[in-house]
C-alpha cells in the first residue's frame, strides 16, 4: 500500500501537464511583441530599427502562416554610420515556470552574423538569461547557454541527463567573462546552413525551479513528438520528449531564486563581442566590420522564418487535484488497515483468559479462571 502511494505521488509531480497560454503564427508576432529601437548591448555592427521602419524596409513582414525578420541586404554602410539595420524583438509577457514550443524553418546565415533565439529576466544579470538558439559566423552546431549572477555552476558532464556536450561550467556572468555555462548539441543540423538545408526543425524549452532542458528534432525526424508537431495541440507533457540536447540542474545552481520571470528575445545582430571576436578563426575574410559593411548581398540569407511560436504554463489545478486524490484514496486504504488492526486487537484482548493468583510469595500458584 505505502509502496503504491509513493509511486502514485511520484507519477504525479514528473507527469505534469501544460495547458496551452499563448500561440504566435503570422501577424500575432507584431502584436506579442515589440520592435526594440536600442543600441546593442553586444557591441555589435547593427542598427536596431523600430516597427515602421522595419516594416518599410521589409525588415519584418507575415502572412497567415509565417513571420519572417530580417536584416537589410542593400545598403552599403559608411564606416561613419550606425550598422546594418536589422531587428530585435521582445516578447509583452513574461513566464516563468513554462514550456515554450518553437517551430522554426530558417534561420540566418553568413559571416559577421550573430542569430539568437533567446529569454532575458528583468535587471540583467540578475534575473538570468536562458539562450536556447546561438551561434556565430553560420558555424554550427548550436549551443545553449545560461547567464547568471553569483553562484550557479554545472556539475561535469558525468550524468545522462542530456545528449550534447557540456562546453563549460560556470554560469556566473562576471567570472566567466560572459561565456556562461554551455552545453553543444551534437547534431550539425542544429544550425545555420546545415539546419536551414533540411527545411529547419523544432525547438523546446522547458522551465521548472529544479531544471531548465532545451530539445531539438529536425523537421524530418520519426522522433518528433506528437504534442509537439502538432500546431495546434492544447496540451504538451515533456515526459514523453525523450532525452534533451541540454539539461541545466539546480545541484549547484540555485535556479528558483537566479531566474525571475523572462521576456523573449529574438534577434540578428553582426560582429560584436562573440561573432567579431572569432570571425578569423571562423574562416571569414577580411575584418569583420569591413565586410558587414561592404557586402550587402552576402547578407540575402540573414533572415528568421517561423512557423509558430507556443507557450505553455503547467495546469496547476489539475495536478493539485490529482495529488489530492491520489492521497485520499489512499488514506481510506490506510484507515480501513488502523481499524482492522483495532478491532482484532480488542477481540483478542475478550478471547484472553483471566488469570488469578493463588496463594503469596514465591510459592504462590497461577490458576485459569
């Protein structure tokens, strides 16, 4: 019995189910979220435009199925000038503990190119940032990383928790000098040209306080799942997701207080702290600010196409019912054991013969009565 109530407690904290919160296809993207008109925060050689201007310039259009953003492939760049105008989205809502279903067809691509697909907590580095799609200089495989404040490491990668490859360890935003700690997919496909050739694939996250796991399944694999290929499914169960691509713990790494609740960041930036600093190493000719702004039509392929973007929130209600239900039912189980137990103690008690001592002392003689 106390065997069964543990596994049915067991089953229902890891089987949680989400509900569906938000789903973003076509024009919903203009209305989930904002055109951020800043400098970059990554030094990088880009001019981040507002809504209109991105609009204008064909720098962000949809349809009823797709959204596509992109930077400028037209303009040569004076040297003098801000950068390639390009797009930076921040999603109106925050979410905390969710899933988040990304069904992506392209993305950009060439040298100097920095795409990111990623979630930024308020007050930056203190309310985290989770980066589910990075990459430089169209290199792959893509890498997710977490930025923290003080205090959050990974363990070595010694444990199956996840398929890539642990890249490093240390979370903490200013001893690592903003390397953060990395886990590699292990698929080439994951990104740039080679995710792009096969018609692009999926991406999910999934955000709990003890774990934060980041999927990827090529648009051609047997291995999807069905909640998550499914545009329109209602509910997704992670469960049933398989082994993630990377698996970021709270063994050392206190996630419930690091990371507050997080906006969405998409964006396509050039050069900058990351993609400048390796574009050699990258195989890219020339520097990296020269060639940005030089070759406009290197940069025919720099765009994002999505399909959906959907956002799920766990059915709190629903779990807490079946928790409720799942020690009940038990408990009747364990109050029908107590009472057995009672009663055939008491009925033992009458079947017992009286005993009465006969006589004093040591000599004295014990008789049934």
């Amino acid at each position: 019995m106390y065997w069964s109530l543990f596994a049915c407690l067991l089953g229902t904290v890891y089987a949680t189910e989400y509900l569906l919160s938000d789903r973003f296809v076509g024009n919903t993207f203009f209305t989930g979220f904002t055109h951020e008109a800043i400098p970059d925060p990554t030094h990088g050689r880009v001019h981040y435009v507002d809504r209109a201007t991105a609009i204008k310039h064909n720098l962000s259009w949809a349809s009823n199925s797709k959204f596509t953003i992109r930077a400028d492939h037209t303009t040569v760049l004076s040297p003098s000038g801000s950068g390639r105008m390009s797009v930076r989205l921040k999603s109106n809502r925050q979410w905390a503990t969710s899933v988040l279903v990304l069904d992506i067809t392209h993305m950009p691509r060439g040298c100097g190119t920095w795409p990111a697909f990623w979630t930024l907590g308020d007050n930056w580095p203190y309310g985290g940032e989770i980066d589910v799609i990075e990459g430089v200089n169209s290199i792959g495989p893509n890498q997710a990383s977490l930025h923290t404040s003080a205090g959050c490491t990974q363990p070595p990668s010694t444990w199956p928790r996840y398929s890539g490859t642990l890249t490093s360890t240390n979370c903490d935003t200013y001893t690592s000098s903003n390397v953060g700690c990395g886990i590699k997919s292990t698929s080439q496909n994951s990104f740039g040209p080679a995710f792009n050739s096969i018609g692009g694939g999926w991406y999910a996250m999934e955000r709990t306080n003890r774990t934060i796991s980041i999927w990827f399944w090529p648009r051609h694999s047997p291995n999807v799942p069905r909640d998550v290929k499914s545009g329109t499914s209602t509910t997704v169960r992670t469960q049933g997701w398989g082994t993630p691509m990377a698996a970021f713990v709270d063994d050392t790494c206190p996630i419930s207080s690091l990371f507050s609740a997080h906006n969405i960041i998409i964006n396509l930036t050039f050069c900058g702290d990351w993609a400048g600093s390796v574009y050699s190493s990258s195989g890219c000719p020339g520097s990296c600010v020269d060639y940005v702004d030089n070759n406009p039509e290197a940069f025919v392929d720099a765009y994002f196409e999505f399909n959906s973007l959907r956002i799920y929130t766990p059915k709190t209600s629903g779990k807490a019912a079946k928790i409720v239900n799942c020690i009940g039912g038990h408990l009747i189980g364990i109050r029908q054991t107590i009472v057995g137990w009672f009663v055939r103690a008491r009925q033992n008690t009458r079947r017992r013969p009286r005993m009465q001592s006969v006589g004093v002392g040591a000599g004295s003689d014990v008789r049934e009565l």
